[in-house]
C-alpha cells in the first residue's frame, strides 16, 4: 500500500479550501492539512516575481496521484500550478489503512491494488 503527500501552492486560504474540499468529497485525498502564509520567490516569464501563498498539503493513495493533480489543475487559478506528489516510505500502518479506506473507489477492497 503506497500513499503520497500532495503539496499545492496556492494564492489564498479560499482557494486553499476549495481544492481541499473539492479533492476530498469526490474521495480523491482521505484529508489535507492548510498551512500559514509564505513568502515565495520564483523566476516567471523572464522575471522574478514574489507573491504570498498559500501552502496546502493533502494525503492520498500513489494511484491516485494523476486525478488529484488533473482535478487541482482544473480547479486551480494558476496558469502553471504546482502539484507534487512526495511518496512516503514508511509510515504506521494504521494510517495508511486509514488513507486507503478513506479512498475507497466503489467495488474496491482495500489493498487490492
């Protein structure tokens, strides 16, 4: 059983939420954790820019990975968003289990993948 934590910059705790909420009532991510504001810096379109954002981090199955990040990009504002996916090597089992059940797709038993 592989799980991930998702990491996705975001412009505001609003958006922050959205995604959140979004990913987790379609049962994509078992939860998310929202962080304070940061202060980032990064090279775009041939400056540097700075902006205040929002850092979400959410947790799910490894095969699962590619709907969470083509349903953030679909909800994202961001013309590139980042979404990386960490995959975690170690781990209790009992929240892994947790993850896994909390994203169950129907017909699936756990650990069937």
């Amino acid at each position: 059983m592989r799980i991930v934590d998702v990491w996705i910059n975001c412009p505001s705790a609003d958006v922050a939420d959205a995604i959140a909420d979004a990913l987790i009532s379609k049962r994509l991510v078992a939860c998310s954790n929202r962080y304070g504001e940061i202060a980032s810096r990064y090279f775009w379109k041939g400056k540097i820019e700075e902006a205040i954002e929002v850092p979400l981090l959410v947790k799910t199955r490894l095969s699962l990975f590619e709907a969470v990040k083509d349903e953030t990009i679909r909800l994202h504002p961001y013309e590139t968003p980042s979404v990386l996916g960490v995959e975690i090597s170690a781990g209790n089992q009992e929240y892994i289990d947790w993850v896994y059940a909390e994203t169950e797709p129907k017909g699936q038993t756990p650990g069937s993948e």
